[in-house]
C-alpha cells in the first residue's frame, strides 16, 4: 500500500459496509491514505476485519462511484486523485434583487405581450448543469431518445409537482413536451376522433387551444363565463348541442382575465363531462403559487388531462413542459409523442432532470414570484383606480377599459408610447364580440423603474380617452 493503515469498524455506524466505507473516507481525509495508494484486496481485508468479502466489496463500489477510489483491472483498488469542483456542484447565489437587461437596450420601449422573468440566479444555474452534462451526458450522445433516457426527467416531474392535487401519479403517467403548448398539441391528437371533432373553450381563453384544435381540423365552440369560469348551463347546452369531445380550460389561473375556478364550479363541470362524455383539458401554465383546489384529473378520474410548464416559473428558453394523462390512457399519450418526434433531445431532458432536482430549485421559484409581485404590486399602485383584475401570484393584469377607450384604439395609443400590450380580441373566437379589455403581462426583464414608468404612461392615456382629447 506504501502506507501503514488500520482499518477500524465503528459499530454505531449502521450496516458493516457503511463502516468500512467511513473507515477509507477518514483515511484519505486524514492523509493516512494517498493519492495513489494501494488498498488491500477485498479477501484479505475481510479476512482482518472479521467481516465477508462481500461486505468489503459493496463499500469498494460505493466509494468508486463517488470517485474515492479507482478500480483498475488486473492490479487492484487505488485511492484515486479528487475530481476538481464542478460549478454545478457550487451553490447558486440567488438574487434578493433581479439583475436584468432592458430590452434593446432602450428602457423606453417596454414589451407586456408575454410574461418575462426576472433573473434571480436560475440563469447562473442552467448554465452550470448545461456544462455539467455536457462534459458527462447521463444518456449519452449518440443514441435516440427513449422511454428509459428520459426516465429521471419524468421523476423529476413528480418531484416538482409535489403537493399538486392531481390524483394518482405515475412517472410512466408523464409525457414530456415542447412547453406547454405542445402539451396542448399532443393531448388533443390523443383525444379527438372523426373527421369534424369539436372542441369547447371558455369564451376567453389562451389562444392556444384554438391554434392546437384548428391544427387538427377541430370545430371551436365557445363557452360563456362569468368571474368563477364557465358556466355549467352554457356548457350543458354546447355539449348537447355540439357533440363535444373535449373542453379545454384554464381553472387555476384563468387566462387572460386571471380569473380561478371553485371547488363547487369544477365539480358541476366534471359531472357535466361525465353526463356528456367529453374529456378536459387544464392548461396549468401560468400558476406560481399553491393550487387553490383540485385538478380535473382528480375530479374526473379517467377524464382530466393535464398540461405544466417551467416557463413562467425557471425559464422558457428550455421549451421543457409535460402532458399527463388521466389513469389508464398514459399508453396512448406516449405513443402519440413517440410517433410525433421520438422524445426531448437527450441533453435538455438530462439538464432538466438535474434542474427540477437542484436543492435551490424551490428557493429559485420562490423569488421568482417574489420578484414577480413587486412589480404587479407597482403596477396595481399606479393603476389601481381603474377596473384593474389582478392576483399577487400571477404574472399579467387584466384592465376592463374605461368609457371612451375601445381596446384596438387603446393598444394603438400605448403603442405610441413604446409599450405592447395585447387586445381581448386575440382571446376570443374569430365571429365573437370582446370586451374593451386589455391583458397586460408583467415584463420582469426590465428594471423596475421602467416598467413603473410604463404604467404611468399608461394611467396618463387612461385618464385622457379619445373623446375628451377632441372636446
């Protein structure tokens, strides 16, 4: 070994392996044991500390994995050099005020068409398990995804879900996606039959869903809402009428309005999907906070499908989202992703597994939201006095227009001012009247001193509608 060393079994470790590897480890910590030093062969080791070979050759294992030890063939177990620090392995400063970069440089111009998130030290952590996997990719790079590859991805799903109210929860249940929208995709390829199918939507709702179910020749039929969502007579009536197959939904955060389903509406809506035999699709995308109620796929077991995104709470860059379906229809969603594009690339489901599983994942979305409330919160002071529909937790307002402002005049008038901003005529159906309303998402990606400046252009034109300019 060129070292004298003493083994010794602490029998208040736990199992014998667990004490041998203790022993090693505290051998190289404390310089007994050196780089480069030969370690007994596992007979004779077991033989002086009265234990099996087996025994020393499961702690062997264990400390070569870890990179403790270096097995080489033919000549024995080596104390191996320490591997330099991996960034990935650093902990991530997370930033208690967001670093951004005003977008083209210009602080003036301020895009609210999407959701932007702050930094707060996930970008720092991507980067790092971007080079973590690139210098030793866990599925490898020359092999096409599969079930197996993305397993860790699906697990770490489950881990991120945890506490969501979705029912009885599988990896296998878990189909990764393209974000959430080809979540949408994917779910509706599953689901829908025929040459007509039609598809119910709320009579506002994410654009998406019309995309996903116009890309497959759908039918769209819009549902009336009030401010708890659907309204389960409308629903029963379009149902009946239209021989809906599916109805697609935003419950937790309704979007655009910011609205949330009750417990009691969700459940009208599952014995109506029952009554009717249509399936539901919940679009949970924009949620950062706890679910205030159960998911449909809980509700409506055998019905409720289920659509999730990182992109409003790490990142959207990744384009790393997840369908899943209810109990016992897992094999058709898979085979309609296999079919479509195989899986996720190898690499961005290992960077995704890695991510989801960080230990400062959660304190990352936390001030994510965080950071996201301070600016709805500037928001609601400057634009408070309005008919402003906004939630701490949520990253985008909806302003019901005052008299004098019609939505398409009002976009055109911010528009001026540098700010885009996006009309309730991109929410409804093509031939349906909206309301003079606006969406407003939070832009995070600007300092916070823009965007207040942004929104007191915005109260500026709302205090002065057209009608009074021309008086």
């Amino acid at each position: 070994m060129g070292t004298i060393w003493h083994p010794t079994l602490n029998s208040e470790q736990g199992p014998k392996y667990k004490a041998v590897v203790a022993s090693i480890r505290n051998g190289i910590e404390t310089g007994t044991l050196k780089v480069g030093d030969k370690l007994p062969p596992v007979r004779e080791l077991a033989w002086k500390l009265s234990i099996t070979p087996g025994t020393v050759a499961r702690a062997y294992t264990i400390l070569t994995e870890e990179g403790a030890l270096q097995a080489e063939v033919g000549r024995g177990t080596f104390v191996a050099r320490p591997l330099p620090v991996d960034p990935s392995d650093m902990p991530i400063e997370i930033d208690v005020i967001p670093h951004s970069a005003e977008e083209d440089g210009n602080p003036y111009h301020v895009s609210l068409f999407s959701p932007h998130l702050p930094c707060v030290g996930q970008d720092k952590l991507i980067r790092h398990l971007m080079a973590q996997v690139a210098q030793d990719p866990p599925s490898g790079v020359m092999h096409y995804p599969s079930r197996d590859s993305a397993r860790p991805a699906r697990e770490a799903v489950i881990r991120w879900l945890e506490g969501t109210p979705l029912g009885p929860l599988r990896e296998r249940d878990i189909v990764l996606s393209h974000g959430g929208q080809n979540g949408i995709s994917l779910i509706l390829q599953t689901i829908l039959r025929g040459g007509r199918p039609t598809v119910l939507i709320e009579e506002l709702a994410y654009p998406g869903f019309r995309r996903a179910a116009e890309l497959l020749r759908a039918d769209i039929v819009p549902v009336a809402m009030d401010d708890d969502g659907i309204i389960p007579q409308a629903l029963d009536a379009a149902a009946r009428a239209h021989d809906a197959q599916v109805l697609c939904t935003s419950p937790e955060v309704h979007n655009p309005t910011g609205g949330f389903t009750p417990v009691a509406r969700r459940e009208e809506i599952a014995r109506l999907a029952q009554k009717h035999d249509f399936q539901i699709v919940e679009d949970d995308c924009y949620r950062m906070g706890v679910n205030r109620a159960p998911s449909y796929r809980m509700l409506a077991p055998g019905r409720g499908w289920y659509v999730s995104s990182i992109a409003k709470t790490i990142s959207p860059s990744l384009r790393f989202g997840f369908a899943i379906a209810p109990e016992g229809k897992s094999s058709a969603l898979r085979r309609t992703a296999e079919h479509g594009f195989f899986g996720l690339a190898t690499p961005l489901s290992d960077v995704c597994a890695l991510l989801l599983q960080h230990p400062q994942i959660d304190q990352l979305t936390e001030a994510t939201r965080k950071a996201f409330n301070a600016y709805v919160q500037s928001a609601v002071n400057i634009l408070g006095a309005y008919d402003l529909v906004w939630r701490p937790d949520v990253p985008f307002l909806w302003l019901r227009l005052p008299m004098g402002w019609r939505a398409g005049a009002f976009c055109q008038a911010a528009e001026a001012e540098g700010i885009q901003i996006r009309t309730a005529e991109e929410f409804v159906c093509r031939e349906a009247r909206a309301p003079h309303a606006v969406r407003m998402a939070i832009n995070a990606g600007v300092s916070l001193q823009s965007f207040e400046a942004a929104m007191t252009r915005l109260r500026l034109l709302l205090d002065s509608p057209p009608e009074q300019l021309s008086v």
